[in-house]
C-alpha cells in the first residue's frame, strides 16, 4: 500500500479518531483545528475528549501524526484532505455547513491534493455543491468523494479499525479508487455508489437505529400499561433474525451528536422537497415524550416534586464517553428544577456546559454523595459503576427509597427486597 500525506480538518470525536487510524494503518497525517487550546492540548501528548484507546493510538503514532493550528503548514505536501468539521442545526433547522465551506476554499493552495474526502454529515446535494465550488477554485482535478462515518462514541478505534462496511461514494473512479486503498489493512466490505447515495446511508442508518430505539421504548410503555415484562417481550423478538437484538432496548431515550441531529436533519430536508416524513417524525417524538416520562414516574410516586431531593446518576448521554451533547439528563433536569426540585447529579466523565440548567444542579463526586437524603433517583447513564453499588447501604443514606431505573441496569427483585420503590421502563 502506498502511504499517503493525509490533512484532516477538524480536532473533534471524528477528525481525531480519522486521524489516529489513518496514521495507524501507516498514513502520514495532519491533523488541522482552529482552536488553538486544543492544538497545544494535543501537541502536549493529551486528548482533549474521552474516548477508549484513542489516547494510545496517538502516542503510538506520534512520528506519523502531528497537529496544527496553521493552514499553510497543514496542507503542504497533502495529497487528501479529508473534512471532518461540525455541522450542526441552523435557525431554519438545515444543517450548518458554513464550516465545510470553509474547509473547502481553504484547499485553492494546496498544490498536491488529489482528493477531497467528506467525514462530516452533510445533507444530500452537498457533494454536487462541494464539486461546483472545487471548480470554480479551478481544483477540477482533484476528486471530491463522500466517505461517510459510522463510528459510535466509547467504541470509535473498533469501529473505524473494524467496521460493519466501508461506504465512498464518487463520481470519478480514479478518486473512489484511491479513497478506498486508504483503507488497506482494514477488513470490511466496501459499498461502492454515487455521492448522493452514499450521503443518504449516514442519514438512513441513524434514522433507523434511532426507529428501533423509539419502537422499543413504545413498546415498553405498552408493557406498562399491560403487565407485560418488556425485556422478555423484546428479548423474544430479537431472535428473529429478520429484525435482529440490536438497538432493540427500551430507555430513557436516546441522545448524542449523531442521532437527534441527523434524524431531525433527515426530516428537514424531507421536508424541504414538500415530502412529510410521518414514521421519522413519530420516531423523533417518541423519543421527546421518553425523557418526560421519567418524571411522571417520580411524580407517581412522591406526589409533588417541589422541596424533593432528586439524584441522577449519570449525565453523559452514554457510558464511556463525556459527551454531553442532547443528554437525556439535560432534559430530565430542566423539568426537575422547573418542577421545583432540589437536583444532584453524579457521573465519573461527563463535563456539562458552566450555564441552565448544570450551573442549578449540584454535582456529587460519587454515587453514594447523590444518594444521601435524597427522595428519589433516577439512573439516567447505564455506568458499570451503578451496577457496583452497595444498594443495601445507598437504601440507608436516602430520605426515600424512590428509584427510577431509567436504563433498566439493575434487578428489580433485588432492589425491591432490599426495600426500594422501583420502577423501570417497561418491566412490570
């Protein structure tokens, strides 16, 4: 395999983990962010977010990986660059894609580029504007080509390094084809389409996982409602193996930088060709209402929230990992302190924004310091550490033994002989 000089743009979850495992498989790489802070952060031998192995893989590629704050430097000599920049909600709630723009005309000096390669999630059409700009900067040379990403936060190196299938989508062959020798020595399908089309499996993809989220947690209101005991019911169902296990879990709802915004941008730009999305909206719905269900759940059993001590354990919208981005738990803290709620919240990563509702909420170095006196607690993150608590002695430090099992982690005949009131999603 011919090793490539390799400029990705953007510090983030993406262009880090990009940038590791294309210098990994032997890739001299550059990675390029405009934040200063986070350069120097990185260029010190540290890594500004959490995320298993990631740490590692840097340190062990340091002669192949280097970090920049200056555009000259980072696209001399590089012949791909790849674009991994933010492209998040605007007001009219298309995506933002000032960033990629950016990128994108930042390119008009770098002489050796053969390929422009897109890791952001773009809408359908970027690539056909993306390709008019590159022209127009007279780079109608150099091959434009949608590789989009499929990693998820807490397992990112495993799914780059080892993924399901590998998606490029071009409109040259010459471009696709150098794209996809980048990936030598990673083993995995490689789905080979148009741009249009490869931009639409990202959007698909998540909308789907996110479908079978929003359908279990359907379902576990059904079992609610019914007596039915959800993880038998779905448990049962995902042995087909026409539907599959996978996602098929009830919760407190989904979260993240993936899954709100690429549904809610799948839906808009659905939208915007005069065509209703009706499945994908009920799918972003049910998802809104699960985050509020949590508190009718405490409301169930302690009446009147105002004055109550709620703890909830965990922030993150995931374990392993200390994004805070669409957190379930930012809702659920919203409604309690709107409700009139005394908050505390506990989680071993997460670091929430310094405004509303984090700067009402008072934060807890362990488990047990959330729990003392409190009148109820909500387990929002699914943290092994939860999982490790001593319930016996968590039982003694509460006012009320109130638990919401908002992830389903612990067992409710345990807890409920120890002596708590326990509720879950969907068991009985």
């Amino acid at each position: 395999m011919a090793k490539r000089r390799i400029v990705v743009f953007g510090a983030g979850y993406i262009g880090l983990v990009t940038g590791a495992c294309l210098a990994e498989v032997g890739h001299h790489v550059t990675v390029r962010d405009i934040n200063p802070e986070r350069v120097r952060v990185l260029r010190a031998g540290d890594v500004p977010i959490h995320e298993p192995g990631l740490g590692d893989m840097i340190a062990r590629n340091k002669e192949r990986l280097a970090f920049t704050e200056d555009l000259a430097e980072a696209v001399t000599g590089a012949e791909i660059a790849y674009v991994c920049v933010d492209t998040p909600p605007s007001a009219s709630g298309d995506a933002d894609l000032s960033r990629v723009w950016s990128v994108v005309r930042s390119l008009s000096d770098a002489r050796d580029l053969k390929a422009v390669v897109m890791k952001s999630t773009v809408p359908v059409g970027t690539g056909a504007r993306a390709r008019a700009l590159l022209d127009e900067l007279g780079m109608a040379d150099v091959g434009y080509v949608s590789n989009p990403e499929f990693t998820a936060e807490g397992r990112a190196i495993q799914d780059f390094m080892a993924p399901d299938r590998i998606v490029i989508g071009h409109d040259n062959d010459t471009a696709g084809a150098l794209v996809a020798a980048l990936h030598t020595g990673i083993t995995a399908p490689v789905a080979t389409m148009d741009v249009r089309s490869a931009e639409m499996v990202k959007l698909a993809a998540n909308a789907l996982l996110a479908t079978k989220i929003s359908f279990a947690n359907e379902i576990a209101t059904l079992c609610e409602n019914t007596g039915a005991n959800v993880t038998d019911v779905l448990g049962a169902v995902g042995m087909d193996h026409r539907l599959g296990a996978h996602f098929l879990r009830p919760g407190i709802g989904w979260g993240g930088s993936c899954f709100p915004k690429d549904s809610e941008a799948l839906r808009q730009m659905a939208s915007n060709t005069g065509f209703h999305p009706q499945l994908l909206t009920a799918v972003i719905n049910v998802n809104n209402i699960q985050k509020r269900r949590a508190i009718q759940h405490l409301k169930d059993e302690l009446g009147d929230l105002a004055g109550k001590n709620v703890a909830l354990l965990g922030m993150a919208f995931k374990p392993d990992t200390d994004d805070m981005r669409e957190a379930p738990s930012t809702v659920l803290a919203s409604r309690l302190l709107a409700e009139g709620a005394h908050v505390r919240s506990w989680d071993p990563l997460a670091r929430p924004a310094a405004d509303e509702p984090w700067d009402s909420v008072t934060r807890s170095s362990t488990p047990q310091q959330a729990l003392a006196d409190a009148d109820a607690a909500v387990i929002v993150t699914e943290w092994p550490e939860l999982a490790e608590v001593d319930w016996t002695e968590a039982h003694g430090l509460m006012r009320t033994p109130v638990i919401f099992d908002g992830r389903n982690l612990l067992d409710p005949t345990r807890l409920r002989e120890i002596g708590f009131r326990y509720t879950s999603v969907g068991r009985p």
